[in-house]
C-alpha cells in the first residue's frame, strides 16, 4: 500500500522536495524494522528448533534404518519441541513366543531372512559394514559413530543367516541321508525385540546416542549365543569385559542410568557347526545350571530356585568348584569327594575334568533331532579340551569291555545284553561317519547318538531313583578316590597281567598311571581301569548302602505316619526292590508322579525278566513272595545278586550315555564359567547396550 502510496506521490509532481525526504526517511526505517522484525522471527523460530535436543543425534548414521522413527514434536506449554525416537527391547525367547515386554505390541524375531531384516530395521553385517564405510567416506565422521545395538542386531541376524545357510548345505553333504530340515520355528531360543518409542528428554546426562535396552539374562544369553566369553565379570565394581569370535563386549557403570555395555567388532566372525545349539537350556548353561534327564518336560520352564529339599536331581550345579562341591553332596557323596571339589590342590580330572563325566551322566540331550549343531555353552568351570583322549577310541573300548564277561563278572541281563548290542551299533556308526564328507558330525552319527541317548533315558527312568543316585555316587566317590590316592600302595591282589598285544601289561589301578600310558594306551587303561575297579566297586557298594538306607527309613516315622504321598510310593517301591526283585516294584512305579504317563509299552522290569534264565525266574518268583510276607526288612541274601546285576546295568548305561553325550555335543575350547553367575539365571535387572 506505501508502495502505492510514494510510487503516487513520485509520479504526481516534482515541485514538493520535503515530501521526497519524507518519504526516503519513511522508506529507510520500514526496510530497517522489516530486517530487525526478520531477524527475530528467525532468532524465534531457530530456539524451536534448537530446543528439539538431540534430534541430530539420531541421524542415519547412528541409527542405521531405525532413524526413520525419529520425530519432533511441539510441546505448546513447555514452547519448544520435544524429540521422539524408538529404539529396540531386546529379548531371547521361544520362537512360538507371543508376548515381549511392551504389552499388546508384535514382537519381531530376528531369524536371518528379508523379511526379518525388514521388520527388525536392520541389515546383514556385511551389508551394514559396506553402508557405514561409504557414509564414514561421505561425511568424515568418527568410526564410533554408530550405535553398537545397530551392529549387534546385524550381527544377530548375520548368526541366523549363516547358520541356516550352513545346514543347508550340510544336509546336502550328507546327501543319501535325508532327514526333514529343521526350521527357525523348531528353536526354543531366539532373539526377538520390540520397538519403543522414547524421547530424548530422558537420556541421562552424558549419553549421547540412543540406547537399546534389555536385560542381563538375556544379554548372558546373547553373548552366550554368539560366541563370546567373560573374561571379567565384576559386579561390584560394574566392570564387564568379554570377548570372542571377533567380538568384543564391554560393560560400565552409567550414572542415573545403569549397566552400559557395548559391542565392538575386531575380527571376522563365524557362524557354521559352531553355532550354539538354539534350545531353551542354553539359558541355564550360561549361568552355571544344567536340566538332567529326569527333568519332566512339562515341569515350569525355568528352574525353581534352589530349594534344598530337591533332591530328585531335576538339575545340576556346575558353575563353580563351591557350585560342584554342592552337587555331589546333593547326590550324597561324602564329604571327601565334595572337599576335592573345593579345594585347589586336589585332582579334579582322569582323561577329563569329571564334572563333564557327570554332566554327560545325567545333563539332558539337547541336541536338536536331525540338526547339525552340536555346540554349548559350557556350564563348569574346566576347559573342555580334546586333545588329550579320543571319545571315539572309548566307544571302542566300551564296547569290548562290556562284552568281556570276565570284565562284568555278572550273568549278563537283558539291558547289559542290549546295551552291548548298542555299542556294537554304535561303533559301527562311528566308523561310517570317519568315511563321510562331515567326519564328526555326520548326520546318521549324531541321529544314532540321539537315539542312544533316548533309549538310555528310558531305561534310567523306569530304574529306581535311588538305586540310580547311589549308584552315582558311589561311583564319583571312588573314582575321585582313584584320582587322588597316590597309587604307591600296591594291592598286589588284584594286579592281574592282560595278555596284550606287547607282552605283560599291568592293569592300571590308578588314574594317574594314565598320564603314564602313551595316547594310543589311553582309553583302553581308562575302561579297564572303569570296569574291572570302578563297576565291581560301585555295583556291591551301591546295593549295600541302597538296602541299608532302606532299612532304615522304612522305620523313619515321616515315611509311614501319614497317607502315602506321590514321594512315599516312589521310595517305598524302592524300598521293597531292596528284598524283592524289582516287579514287586511295579504296580507302584507306574503313578504318573514316578515315570511319564504310562503308555501301552510295557513296563521294563516284565521284558527284562522275559529275557533271563529260568533258573532266574525262579529266584524272582520267589523273592515276590517274600516282598508280599513279612516285610522289606528280611534281608534275603538271594535278591543281593539281582540288585547287583541291576547296579550293573545302571552304571554300565550311564558310563555309554556319558559317552554319547559327549560325543553328541560339544563346547568350545576357549568357554569357561570363570567367574559364578548363577544368581543372574532369569535375572530381570536392566541393562543397556550404547
Ligand atoms: C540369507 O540372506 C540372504 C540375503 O538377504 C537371503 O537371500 C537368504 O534367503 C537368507 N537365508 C536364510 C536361510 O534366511
């Protein structure tokens, strides 16, 4: 309108010069408050934007795709903006989980393939690495740049990726075997997340990057899965450091905030055969603990805290020397095995640490029906190091003991005979997978070591759960005995010389004339040494103490004044196996509490005894009757042989699962339980990953 207004005036005349000055003034001060009226308007709406803090740093750069999430949002009271953002919960689940921590919202596995990698924002590794270079290159930024969440969730899919892509060849390696592929939804463990939106107005001072958050457990679980191992974990101080597989993880104490961890990549990873094993234990692994076979598979998914009256060895405790002690006691070794365990100077190994021995015993199968994977995570506190014996070799050797009747020194029994059979089979597979293309983990190899495993698990658990655990320990007590007595003494009576192939050969009589023996020796000395020592101590030892023990809570008042409860049956079907044979034992052995849901099989103790002499089918007859007259306290001297052959046949089946177990799976040379974690098993404390 001014511009009218003068542009009037100029054009009317030239006669009146005060109105041009006028004007000229008029003009100047309009383009000068014009300016200043900019200006602040500028200044204005530059401290809006300002006060959207640390909107820039949630740029690509650091966030990867995950920066798309990032918004300013007007606070109209507060008059500035406020800075939204999301970030990843991340988790370790089953993969038919539903629920994360963010309720009512989706959760996101991450399982390797496009459709996950879009969904969790992410990329392959090598893929993210290329994209970081080439925006370091564009903009000359710092190499931390990147959040470490970012490259661990592209690591994570990487480890699934590549996995999968492994077996799948390796099912094609294995060619004429074809078993149905296992998929992503057959694990029992991944890792999962939930996006949550949060502003940067709650970032603690100090932080400067957008955080991910999970929690210990499952970060144990992470690092665990992937390969890496503690090599300090000290709580008190917050100083964590672990490292392995080209990874390095560090953890420090963040002020207002917490546990900050960190991923850093410093080598080339690896995620073929040596891949964990996806299973749900493994999260009990991580901490130290181990589900034993006779863990019910309908039991709660994660073990009940350590209330001390279990004692159906549900699980074990093996994460530390103190852990171990704990165990031995829980299966009622006495105090020198669990003093060897605690102390320093004592032997803890024969041709391996014996924690493994008992882990192999007892640790559930957790290797996965027709997968490739083998690898845990080591739940003790020894190195599991291979070079010193050949489990194949004990197989062998096994094998030709337990067909050595001269080594039983028994009547042979149903499951001796079968499990002589097993071996027999098994050594055949052990040899067939020497000639394939994957010596070692050949597929049929580890489908008949499964298959082993499952039959031993059948019969342990039809067996009496005491008889088994006396049996047990009876044989870690003498076999750490064997460890640490010093072998000077000689018994002289029961050196026998062995016709060998190299002219006279003492039996070894102590574990440590192993070390002696040169590598080819090695395993025969340690069978002979398990089966004509060990099994003859452990067989007359473990029926002795069982019949006693049963003796003597037969009159213990807890057992028989009141109605008896599921426990009460099981122990007191044991107690009548002590005087009778075992099929007295039962009717009982079939309550739901004892054994699995009775199917149509039959119940083992009836097959067995189909299978045995005549003459022995008298004695059980007989000693049925007895177990119906006048009570478990008649100590017949004619069961004792029975309840040995029995012994027997438990110990011979834990020894050949123990092998198995081994054989089927494996840990990495490098993964110990250094430091106990076992009171972080299932531990919800928070942690954050920078
Ligand atoms: C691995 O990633 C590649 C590239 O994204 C994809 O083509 C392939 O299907 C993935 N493999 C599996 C097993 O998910």
């Amino acid at each position: 309108m001014s511009n009218s207004n003068s542009a009037q005036n100029g054009g009317g005349c030239g006669c009146g010069g005060g109105d041009d000055d006028d004007s000229v003034v008029n003009w100047a001060a309009l383009v000068i408050s014009l300016v200043a009226l900019l200006g602040t308007a500028a200044q204005v709406l530059q401290q809006y934007i300002a006060s959207a803090a640390g909107y820039a740093n949630c740029g690509e750069n650091v966030m990867g795709k995950w920066h798309e999430s990032k918004k300013r949002k007007f606070r109209p009271t507060e008059l500035r903006f406020e800075v939204r953002f999301q970030t990843p919960v991340i988790f370790v689940c089953p993969t038919n989980n539903l629920r994360g921590p963010i309720m009512g919202q989706p959760i996101c596995f991450v399982d390797g393939t496009k459709e996950s990698l879009v969904k969790t924002r992410a990329m392959l590794a090598n893929d993210e690495e290329r994209q970081r270079r080439s925006q370091e290159s564009r903009v000359h930024t710092a190499d931390n740049e990147r959040a470490s969440w970012v490259v661990l969730l592209s690591h994570l899919q990487t480890m699934e990726n590549e996995s999968a892509e492994w077996q799948k060849e390796h099912y094609k390696l294995n060619w004429p075997y074809r078993p149905s592929p296992v998929t992503f939804q057959q694990h029992t463990l991944a890792v999962a997340l939930q996006p949550k939106e949060r502003s940067w107005d709650t970032m603690p001072a100090g932080v400067k990057k957008p955080y991910a958050t999970t929690t210990i457990c499952h970060l144990l679980e992470i690092a665990a899965m992937m390969g890496i191992y503690w090599k300090e974990f000290d709580r008190s101080r917050d100083r964590y450091r672990a490292e392995g597989n080209g990874y390095l993880l560090t953890g420090v104490n963040v002020p207002d905030l917490g546990v900050m961890f960190t991923l850093q990549v410093t080598g080339k990873s690896k995620f073929r055969e040596n891949r964990v094993i996806p299973v749900d234990e493994v999260k009990e692994l991580c901490c130290g603990f181990v589900s034993t076979l006779f863990r019910e598979s309908k039991d709660p998914r994660r073990i009940e805290f350590p209330n001390e009256d279990t004692n159906d060895m549900g699980f074990l405790q093996l994460g530390s020397m103190d852990e171990i002690a704990e165990t031995m006691v829980q299966i009622q070794c006495n105090t020198d095995t669990a003093n060897y365990f605690r102390s320093r100077e004592a032997k803890h190994r024969h041709l391996f640490p014996v924690p493994f021995e008992l882990l192999g015993m007892l640790g559930k199968t957790l290797h996965i029906r027709d997968s490739g994977f083998r690898m845990l995570p080591n739940p003790t506190p020894y190195r599991w190091d291979k070079k010193f014996f050949n489990l194949r070799r004990l197989v062998k050797e096994y094998r030709n003991r337990i067909s050595d009747t001269d080594a039983l020194d028994l009547p042979p029994n149903a499951q001796i005979q079968k499990l002589e059979t097993v071996a027999k089979e098994l050594v055949d597979a052990l040899s067939e997978d020497m000639k394939s293309k994957t010596p070692g983990n050949s597929l049929p190899l580890l489908s008949k070591l499964h298959e082993v495993l499952d039959q031993c698990d059948d019969f342990l658990k039809k067996c009496d759960r005491d008889l088994v655990r006396m049996v047990l320990r009876e044989h870690f007590q003498e076999v750490m005995r064997l460890i640490n007595e010093k072998s000077t003494a000689e018994s002289g009576h029961d050196i026998r010389s062995v016709n060998g192939g190299g002219g006279d050969k003492r039996r070894a009589e102590h574990f440590d004339e192993l070390t002696a023996a040169n590598p080819e020796q090695r395993q025969e000395a340690f069978m002979e040494l398990y089966f004509f020592k060990v099994l003859r101590h452990v067989k007359t030892e473990a029926v002795k103490w069982y019949c006693r023990r049963r003796q003597t809570t037969q009159y213990a008042p807890s057992m028989h004044s009141r109605e008896p409860s599921v426990k009460d049956i099981d122990s007191d079907s044991g107690a009548k196996g002590c005087t009778a044979s075992a099929p007295s034992a039962r009717p009982t052995t079939t309550t739901p509490a004892s054994s699995p849901p009775p199917g149509p099989t039959t119940p083992p103790v009836p097959r067995l005894q189909k299978q045995e002499s005549g003459q022995q089918r008298d004695k059980l007859q007989v000693t049925i009757q007895v177990s119906s007259g006048p009570g478990p306290n008649s100590d017949d001297g004619n069961n004792i042989p029975l309840m040995e052959s029995k012994a027997a046949a438990i110990w011979c089946t834990l020894v050949l699962r123990m092998l198995c177990w081994l054989l089927l799976h494996d840990f990495d040379k490098k993964d110990v339980q250094e430091f106990p974690k076992s009171e972080l098993l299932g531990s919800r404390l928070p942690v954050y990953i920078a």
